[in-house]
C-alpha cells in the first residue's frame, strides 16, 4: 500500500489533524493506497505558499517559464507508462486510454510553453491623439484548480500549464476518487525543478474543496466536475466575487443521417459511449439516428457492443474497463433501472458484467436502448456510464430540435457525407464543440468548454491561457497641459 501525503510548498507534509482516507482499486476492490485528508489549515498553508511564490513565479521571464514547462513536458514523457498504470489503477480506465492520455498531458505542457513569452498586449488609437494606450495581460495570482476522477490527468492539464505559463500559481484539489496520479505528478514537477510553492496539492472530499473555494486567498476558480456541485463552486464564488471556469456535464447529440457512411457512424457511436467506459463528459449518449439506417444502425451497435472485450484495466488487451468507484456503480445501475420503467426498449446489456476474468470488479454491460424518447429521464439526465440511448428522427428539423432540447450544451456530433447540410447545422447546434464524420477527437490548439448547464469558459488553445488572464488597459497622457478638472477627459 502506497502512503501520500500532501504537497505544499514544494514539501510533502502530512495533514496537521491526521486525516487519512483509502484509495480502492475499483478492479480488485483492494485499498491500494493511503491518502492525507486536508483541512481548512491544511488549505490555507497550500494557498499561503502559492501565494508567496507567486510574484516570483510571474517575475520569471516568459522564456524561463517556458523552458520549464517544456522541461515538465519531457519528463512526463518519459514516465508515461508508470504514470499510466497509476491511473488505471486508481480509476479503472483502461491502459490503452491512460497511455495516450499521458503524452496529449504533455502536448498540453508544450503547447502552452509556446505562449508563454508571447502573451501580447495591443496599442489602441484613441480620440484624443496625445494619450498613448495600451493593454497588457497579467496572472490572476493564485488560481484552484479543482478536477474529476474519470481523467485526472487530462483534466487537470487541461488548466495546469495554461494558468503556470501566464505566471499564476496554483492549489490543485483532484476528486477523492481518483488522486494518486495527480499526487505523482507533483514529483515529475519536482524532477523538472519547478519551483516550491507554484503548485501545490490538497487531498479530501467535499469540505477540503470548500474550504479551497472559499478561501479568500483564491484570484479565481477552474472546476471539473458535476453541474450539481458547479452551481454550488459558481455560487460560493459569487459571494466573494470570484471569477470561475466551469466545465460540467454533457448528454451530447451524435447525429447519423442516412446519407452517413454506416461504418465510420457506427464506430463514432461506438467511440462516443463506450469508449472510457462512457464516463466522459462529452459523451454521445443520445445517438440520433435518421429511419433509412435506424434498423442497420441499430443491429450493427448491438452485434458490436456485444464483442466489446471488458477486463483488467491493466492489460492492452482490454477494450473497456471498470466504472471508477461504487457509489458511481449504484447510479448508473439505478439509470438503467429508470429507462426500463420508463418504457425504453433494451437491446443488449443492462446489467452487472460477471465473468471469472472480472473477479469483483465494478463492470458495467454495455448497455443499448431503442426507441428512446428524448422526454425520458434516460435521455435527459447525465448517467455517465456505458448506456446508449438511441433517439429515431424523420427529418433534418426534427434531428436540430431533439439534439438541442436539452439542459446541457458541451458537445455534438454530426454524420453526413453532405457538406452542405454540415455547414448549414453547426450554427444551428446549442453546444460548445462540434464534430463532423469523428467523434471524441482533442487537439491542443482547440478550445473546449461548453454552454448552458455544461458551464462556460474555455480550456485549451489560446483561450485557454486568456482566460486566466487579467488585462489591463493603461493611458498615458504625453500633452504636457492641464485640463479642467470637473469635466471628464476623452
């Protein structure tokens, strides 16, 4: 078993009141690990020392800064496979995802060094031609940085390196879920000689991650997580009028029409909800299909989710592994226990998945339902697991009103051979991305964020790293006159 303690200040210190919690291996069921339960105090000394790094840290020339984090990008790299395994271990997603997920962790690092000596200002032509003006970007300060369990690593470098080259520092507080990966970073960060007190780690649950919100040292928020508990980070920062990027849930549209290519639709579909056991947020769990290839569609999902190789998130060989923790095993089972009430018909799945190569590991089926209303709770609400509903449509305005009634507004997907019909429905999607003929694809130089109950914000490409900026607007007045003091100047 391994024992974590907390990273502050460039030390790894144990919780001043002792608190320590079990990380559970949701494919054996075994603790595996021991982590340190942070407290208010605990909070507060992780923000102290962020905050007493943080002038020298944005002192740093933005060519410095990005040589660290290109330096941090090299030695992820190099302990991608360990740090693979650790998440695997810790979430139970399977290894071929955790791989490639450790390298695009270190893309993101590249990426944003690459801005971080070139975070530019504007000269602006006034009315008044004797006042020169011009804008600059500045760090918040000290930024938290609050992420999920299905992806830690992406999630948290999804914000880590843009808040890091535009000079903040941070105290990041990863799910209880899921913090091994993140705990081990920290000493990749300490190999790369990143220096103490820029980044800065807490572990615990929901009173951990209050306090952190809450704490009035915190220049601003970035939050990975349910809707549920975004509300309750936007609203506790309303209080202190913090600013706050939220990137919450989805039940993303992916729209076949039948001029589609069957096949590439078909793994897109497939891609889109069983693809990191469903448990992504932009995943396709509302599949829109056209009648013309609803049957075809349809049989074919079926035959494919059936083949669908579940097992040891740690062997390659695995296509789809377990669901990150119980009480998430007990809401998606409860979702599926609701459509069937509801009256949505099953195709395939819908249970517990047993067999002597899962032991006690919490697999779900991959689970396919038809003929699925989009007023059903099925349809409506974020399961967040591998359930499938599929939505039959007649015509393109039929497909436009199902894909956007809907709370939630991060992603869509559209499957057509048509570029007409393409360029004609992404305006017309209420969503923060779409995609066309792929499904799931990232980029580093692509935004990501989302409307609606999906929140707002952006993360990755150059908006990524604005939005954790200030700018600053400054005048000088180079007239050498006065003016009259009770009328504004313009």
């Amino acid at each position: 078993m391994k024992p974590y303690e907390l990273f502050i200040g460039g030390t790894w210190v144990a919780p001043r009141a002792g608190g320590r919690f079990d990380a559970v291996n949701p494919f054996t069921g075994k603790t595996w690990a021991q982590l340190g339960e942070a407290d208010a105090s605990d909070v507060d000394a992780a923000v102290t020392a962020a905050a007493e790094a943080q002038p020298g840290w944005a002192a740093t020339n933005g060519a410095t800064r990005a040589l660290i984090l290109n330096r941090i990008a090299d030695v992820i790299v190099d302990h991608a496979s360990e740090m693979a395994v650790f998440e695997s271990t810790d979430n139970g997603k399977v290894i071929r995802e955790t791989s490639s997920q450790m390298l695009f962790a270190a893309r993101l690092f590249r990426f944003f060094a690459g801005y971080a000596d070139k975070l530019y200002g504007s000269v602006i032509p006034l009315d008044n031609p004797h006042v020169f003006d011009y804008t600059r970007r500045e760090p918040y300060g000290v930024i938290a940085l609050i992420t999920a369990w299905n992806s830690p690593i992406t999630l948290l470098c999804n914000k880590l390196p843009a808040a890091l080259a535009a000079g903040n520092t941070v105290v990041v507080k990863p799910s209880e879920h899921a913090s091994v990966s993140t705990l081990e970073l920290c000493r990749l960060l300490e190999k790369a000689e990143l220096p103490p007190g820029v980044v800065n780690v807490v572990t615990g649950a929901g009173d951990t991650g209050a306090a952190l919100v809450e704490h009035p040292g915190i220049a601003k928020i970035s939050f990975t997580g349910s809707p549920a508990v975004g509300r309750r980070i936007a609203a506790a920062a309303g209080q202190n009028l913090k600013p706050v990027t939220l990137e919450l849930g989805g039940k993303s549209p992916n729209i076949i029409f039948d001029d589609a290519d069957p096949e590439a639709a078909t793994v897109g579909a497939l891609a889109g909800i069983f693809g990191a056991t469903g448990q992504t947020c932009v995943a396709g769990s509302r599949l829109l299909v056209q009648r013309g290839l609803y049957e075809r569609i349809t049989e074919t999902l079926v035959e494919r989710a059936k083949a669908i190789r579940l097992g040891d998130p740690l062997d390659p060989a695995s296509e789809m592994g377990t669901v990150a923790n119980r009480p998430q095993l007990d809401r998606i089972m409860a979702a599926i226990e609701g459509a069937k009430s509801e009256g949505a018909r099953l195709l395939t799945g819908g249970g517990r998945a047993r067999g002597e190569a899962l032991g006690d590991g919490l697999f779900v089926e991959p689970t396919i339902f038809a003929d699925v209303r989009n007023d059903m709770t099925v349809a409506q609400t974020e399961i967040f697991g591998p359930v499938l509903s599929i939505l039959p449509f007649e015509e393109e305005e039929e497909a436009v009103r199902i894909a956007n009634d809907i709370p939630f507004g991060l992603a869509a997907g559209i499957w057509t051979r048509d570029i007409n019909r393409a360029m004609r429905l992404v305006p017309q999607m209420r969503t923060g991305g779409v995609w066309v003929n792929t499904y799931r694809m990232v980029a580093a130089q692509a935004p990501f964020g989302g409307t609606k109950e999906s929140g707002f914000g952006r993360e990755r490409g150059e908006q990524g790293i604005l939005d954790f900026t200030v700018q600053k607007n400054v005048m000088i007045d180079w007239s050498g006159t006065a003016s009259d003091p009770f009328a504004i100047k313009n």
